[in-house]
C-alpha cells in the first residue's frame, strides 16, 4: 500500500508522533533500560522470561499491558510507503567510549559528545549500542543472526532507536574492534576514542515505527528506524557475543510483540 506524496501524509505522521508522545508510558530518563541482569531473562518457564516481565517489577507493567510494543515483524503487506520521511540526518563525531557487558547484552557507551540524529527537527544525541542475537525484529517471520540497536536521546527524555541487521558472512569491522578485549566484564573497558560511523549504518532506506524499548521497562514511545540494508557478521563474532551474556547460547532477543493496528511505514528514496 502507497501513500501519496504530499504535505497532508507528513502531518499526518507528526501528528501521530506528537499524539504518542504526549499519551504514552515513560520513565526517568537515567531509568531508560535495565542496568543489570539478575531481575529478568530471555528464557521462558524460568519465572522471570520475557512473559513475566510486566509482573516482576511494577515499574515494568507495561512490558505485559502496553500496545505499543518490540520488537515486531516486517510485512511488506502491512507497510505503508512514505517518501516524506526523508533520508536519516545522521551528525556523529568521534568521542572517548567504553564497553560493558551488562549481563544481558554488550553495549558500547560513548563518554563525551558522539554526535546526534535528527527526527523531524528533534536532535536525539547517541547515548550507546547493543547487540541482540538472533535479530529481534523478524522479516516475514524470519529472523537474521545478529542486531545492533544504537540508542537515542532527546534533551526532554524522549527515546529513538537505530536497528541494524545482520546475517552470517564477512566480519564487522565494528564489532570486532569492540570484542578485541577478550574478557568483557560489568567494569567499563575502556576503548578509546570510537567514531559511530565506523558502524556502517548502510542504505538509505529503512521501516519507521512507534514501539518501545525491547528490554525492561519497555519503555513505549519510542522512535523506531529499522535500516532495511543487511550488513553481514561471522560466525565467530556471533558465539563470542552469545557466549559472553549471561544468557549464553540461548540468545537475548525478546520475542516479536503484536502490532494492535500500528502503522509502519518505510522510506524508499526511488518512490518519490
């Protein structure tokens, strides 16, 4: 299904941004994801797998109540093209950066200012990257090895995700400077100074959606621009992520979450 180009399609979306973000659940900003393992897990039947999650703590409720909830699947029936999106306006720069391992992922957190992406006039400052593996968001219910989300912040708190896939093949280039350090513990690690380009963010088009954090709180209104590009990752690069969280070789993707009649749209420059 095509949407027409014209000024009445991109009102229609602020409004519906600008609708979310006044109606849906939100947290402190330094609450935006969980810091530690022990309170949840990705392995059902444990009491503490992803179906419990909005029962364990009461701050999380919304990861078993929301509506607008991630990951979710990518159907190209359900998707809406929409030129007026406009391509990414991406402004990083090299700042000093440090990686975790926060039990149930590995993040890179960057430490001074690494730059921001711009949505519709709102400058999101990069705060940080994971990985997931296998891939949280599905593809016609098929998912890929590996995802990257890098983690956005509004000055008023508000939360936008990059998703990038992967599939088995060449190694990232990214990633294998990160996983240099063999043992990654809960102390940071230092790495330098790490410029975000160097993640390879790929093509110009990608899936725009309103969703949440996949992760405790589940916090909702969050800006979702999956890149539809699929970059490739070795196998290697994959079992040392797998193996460091605490989670092992069962993965740490949250299932696919309902959609309950949200829009997702997708930028293609060539439909214009």
């Amino acid at each position: 299904m095509s949407i027409n180009t014209n000024n009445k399609s991109f009102l229609i979306l602020i409004s519906l941004l600008l609708l979310l973000s006044s109606h849906i659940y939100l947290v402190p900003a330094d609450d935006a994801e969980a810091d530690n393992e022990t309170p949840f897990t990705y392995i059902e039947g444990t009491g503490n797998g992803p179906k419990e999650w909005g029962v364990i703590d009461p701050h999380w409720k919304v990861c078993g109540k929301g509506h607008y909830q991630s990951p979710i699947d990518l159907l190209d029936q359900r998707v809406q093209i929409l030129p007026n999106l406009g391509e990414l306006h991406k402004d990083y720069k090299p700042a000093p950066a440090v990686v975790k391992n926060r039990g149930h992922d590995i993040s890179v957190f960057w430490k001074g200012d690494a730059g921001k992406l711009d949505i519709n006039g709102t400058d999101y400052q990069l705060l940080q990257v994971h990985w997931h593996s296998p891939s949280e968001h599905s593809f016609h219910g098929s998912r890929y090895e590996l995802e990257l989300h890098a983690v956005h912040k509004s000055a008023c708190g508000k939360l936008a995700v990059i998703a990038i896939v992967y599939k088995y093949g060449h190694p990232d280039s990214f990633l294998s400077r990160v996983l240099q350090h063999k043992s990654i513990g809960k102390s940071e690690i230092p790495l330098g100074i790490v410029n975000p380009r160097d993640i390879k963010f790929g093509s110009r088009k990608y899936y725009r959606y309103i969703g949440s954090l996949t992760v405790p709180p589940c916090t909702e209104g969050v800006v979702w621009t999956v890149v539809k590009k699929v970059r490739t990752v070795s196998r290697e690069q994959v079992r040392i992520l797998r193996e460091t969280v605490h989670d092992g070789l069962k993965g740490n993707a949250r299932p696919t979450q309902p959609l309950d009649g949200r829009p997702v749209w997708i930028y293609d420059p060539r439909a214009k």
